[in-house]
C-alpha cells in the first residue's frame, strides 16, 4: 500500500503567535514535512507575525532552530527552500501598529488562511481587525485553537465575535484529536465495512469505554491549568469528539455539514449526568514528587486532575448503553484508545468452561495505533476442550510497513484548512452543545462543594473511578498494559 500526496493550491498563511510554544513545536515542523513530501507548493508561503520587533531573516533563524530540534530528520537544502517561503511582519494584535504591513505582504491571487496560535482571549479582536484591515476576503479562512471558551456564555460570545468578520464555513476550530490517524479510520471502520455496522447498537454493544491517560503532570503551566481542569480540558472537547464519531448515525455523504451534523445529534442526545455516575481526583504528592497543588500552587485548590463519568445518549441506537469516559494526569501509562465491548455470548455450549467473554473491539490512537479484537478460541493441543482469548491485531505498523508513520495531525488539518475542507473542525453549534451539556455537571459539584479525591502517583486514578464501574459490574481496562 503506497500513500499518495495530493499538492494543495497556492497560499498564504498568516501565523498569528509565531514565536509561541505551540507553532515551534507542532505548527512549523508540521508545515516543513508537508512542503517536504511535495505536498505544499513552491508558491506557497508563511508569513510569521507576533509583537516581537524582529526582521524576517531572525524569524527564519527562528524557525531553522524549530525544525532542527522538533523535525530532527530534516534535509539541509530542503530546509533552507522552505526557509524561503518564510516571512515576518511584526504585528500588534490589539493594536494598530502592523497591520498595513500586513496588508503589504499579502497576495491577492491565492488563498489567505489565518491561524491564531494565540491565547482564546484574543480571538475576537484579531478577527476584527483582520476584518477592518480589508484582510477578511471571501477566500480567507480563519484557523483557532481550543479552548473554544470557557462555559457555554463564553463559547456563544466567541462565536459571535468570529461570526460577525467571517462567515462559519470561514472559521476552522481545531482539534488535533481528530486529525489523527487511527480517529479518521474509525469512520472508515464503521462506514466502509458492513461486518460492525449491523452490530453498532444496543442490541449487541454492552458498553463503551474510552481512555485518555497521560503520565505528565502539570508542571509548566499550572496556572492555566487550574482555571480549567480536565473536565474543560479534555472532556468538554477531545473525549466528547471521540464520543461522537463512535455514536453517530451514518451521514448521508462524507461531506463536512453532513458528518457534522451527525455529530450534534449525539452532543443533544446526551442525558444529564448524575453526581454518583462521577469521580474526580487530584494526584498526590508523594516522597520525592510534587503534587497538583505543589504545580498550581494552590493549597486550596479543588480543581480536578482526573475525571471519569458515564455519559448516556438518549437514542434508540443507544439505549441502555454506558459511555465511560475518564482521562487523567500522572497515571500509569501515556495512552489514548476506545474500546467497545459487545454483549457476552447468552449461552455457552462448551462442557467445563466458565460464562464466556464477549468480543472487544479497541481503536488505540496512540502510542501504538491500530485496532485489535479480542476473540475467544479453543487453546491449541490435545486432552480436553479449553478456551483462550486471543487479540486480531490490525496494527498500522504491521499491516503497512513503511507507510505505517502517520503525520502528525496538524499536518493533515492544516492542509484542510487550504483544502477548504472543514470535516475535521468542530462547527459552532457543536462546540455550543458540547458546553450546554458540560456546564450543569461543573455548576452541580460547584454548588455541592466536592472535592477531588486524591490519588497516587502512576496509578489508574482515585477508588472512587473504580467503583464507578464496580457498581455497574464492570471493570476498566488496564491503563498502561
């Protein structure tokens, strides 16, 4: 299986916050591997701006360093053609100074992307004066990142800032969740096979677990950190996004409108959480190792570093079943994976052999990604008939070799951004749902006052996650296994 590399038409990419952590360490890298397999064309360009009063050769030393040490397997000759597309015009967001020049570097005959790698605070101001500037053209897009607000008053400002200077199919919301890989295979999986869609239901799904754990803490950004949590960090966006494209109903088209409209069906279908059906919890401090409030430096602080939660979707394709939702700081094991567990056997004609195990289909998007299905199997050999569960493994680097290195998603998400295909962006109205059912379950243990629970260090999480399954008689899979 050879992968083939569409070029994408001409253009101009603005990077707002150029000089920032984020475009160092995904945006750039993301663009040079794209410009180099050939996919970027020799007419394109990047043109850097930020508040820092530099020319554009210090901005391409800038941006040499960056590839050097976040795209290490760089070519020298193919990096200083790059560096050739590479400009800056330093530019006051919220002020007046640059944006003539601003104006100046622009072409008018290719596509105009604007990508702001900037705080959320700053979306709004820069869109207008994008606008005001004359900048905003038919053919412009406008690239942010999350968060997409803070609660569901912040996000619906948010969107009327953007909204007043560009129009939606304009506004590109990303979430680099979903330009992974093994993300955009679960549709294929679902939609392009007729094997799982007519078990995708009630009937043959007992339950949905999906897990994203990380092994870092938040040292380095604590203070940003705990005005959010993982609930508005991870939950409100990247595991309700995962939660979707498992949920939704086949679009009628693979189209952008059609694949998102799907998606907010889902986000409406959620049922309200109850305070039993979550856990919260904050890693300890231990001999040796800071803890969540040692990073935030906040004694007091109640805000969570884990959380689960079984969500409901009040449809027929899904009723009855439970999402289990949990994602988590300073666990186990950094990985990212959706399991759907199918309903056991209702009866087992086997003679000696306990209640038999249903099948488990497991997406892992990373580190290893792939799909496996746990399947039951009679054990090879003689004197008697015994059972053993054994994993189909449908690994991408086994099955395809060479072109099992994804790219980053950034680099797939920004050619759809010049592509003009919004597939992978969340629309407004999904962001909109997606806090409408957030917030009451953030305002609810707000008003009762809970605490997180604590937690250990390299562990699954708190107790309280485990007996959230246990009730239900169920378990979570081992993190980190």
């Amino acid at each position: 299986m050879v992968s083939r590399v569409i070029p994408v038409d001409p253009f101009d990419l603005v990077l707002f916050g150029a000089t920032g952590d984020l475009a160092q360490r995904k945006i750039l890298p993301g663009l040079y591997h794209r410009f180099e397999v050939g996919q970027m064309p020799e007419e394109a360009r990047i043109i850097g701006t930020a508040r820092s009063d530099m020319d554009s050769d210090g901005f391409r030393a800038v941006v040499r360093n960056s590839i050097k040490e976040f795209a290490p397997s760089y070519e020298k000759d193919t990096l200083d053609r790059f560096l050739s597309k590479v400009d800056y015009v330093p530019v006051d967001a919220l002020g007046d100074a640059g944006w003539s020049d601003l104006a100046k570097a622009l072409r008018s005959d290719v596509i105009r992307a604007f990508y702001l790698s900037v705080g959320p605070g700053l979306f709004s101001g820069i869109a207008q004066r994008l606008y005001d500037a004359g900048l905003a053209t038919s053919d412009s897009r406008i690239v942010v990142e999350k968060p997409f607000g803070h609660d569901l008053a912040s996000a619906k400002a948010l969107n009327e800032g953007l909204r007043a200077c560009f129009q939606e199919h304009q506004i590109y919301r990303i979430d680099h969740y979903l330009g992974k890989e093994t993300v955009q295979n679960l549709m294929a999986l679902r939609f392009a096979n007729s094997l799982f869609e007519p078990l995708w239901n009630a009937t043959h799904i007992d339950h949905v677990q999906i897990t994203v754990a990380e092994t870092v803490g938040v040292e380095g950004r604590g203070a940003y950190y705990d005005q959010s949590g993982a609930m508005r960090d991870m939950i409100q966006n990247h595991l309700v996004q995962l939660m979707c494209l498992t949920a939704m109903e086949p679009p009628s088209k693979f189209s952008p409108n059609s694949v998102r409209d799907e998606k907010v069906k889902v986000i409406e279908a959620l049922e309200p959480v109850e305070p039993k059906d979550i856990a919260r919890g904050q890693y300890r401090t231990e001999k040796g190792d800071d803890g969540y409030l040692d990073h935030v430096g906040d004694p007091g602080s109640r805000t969570e570093s884990y959380i689960a939660l079984k969500a409901h979707i009040g449809n027929w394709r899904w009723a009855g079943v439970p999402f289990y939702l949990r994602t988590g700081k300073r666990l186990r094991g950094r990985e990212s994976e959706i399991a759907v567990f199918f309903r056991d056997p209702p009866h087992t004609i086997f003679p000696n052999v306990g209640p038999l195990h249903g099948n488990v289909l497991v997406i892992r998007l990373q580190p290893d990604e792939g799909i496996t299905l746990r399947t039951t199997i009679k054990e090879p050999g003689q004197g008697g008939f015994r059972l053993s569960d054994v994993a189909l493994d449908m690994s991408f680097a086994d099955a395809l070799g060479d072109n099992a290195k994804s790219p980053d998603a950034y680099e797939r998400l920004i050619m759809d951004v010049i592509r003009g295909d919004q597939t992978l962006f969340m629309r407004g109205d999904e962001a909109e749902a997606a806090w409408a059912w957030v917030d009451p379950i953030i305002h609810g243990w707000e008003e009762r006052g809970d605490k997180p629970a604590k937690y250990d260090q390299g562990s699954s999480g708190p107790e309280e996650a485990l007996m959230l399954m246990h009730r239900d008689g169920r378990r979570w899979r081992q993190i980190g296994g």
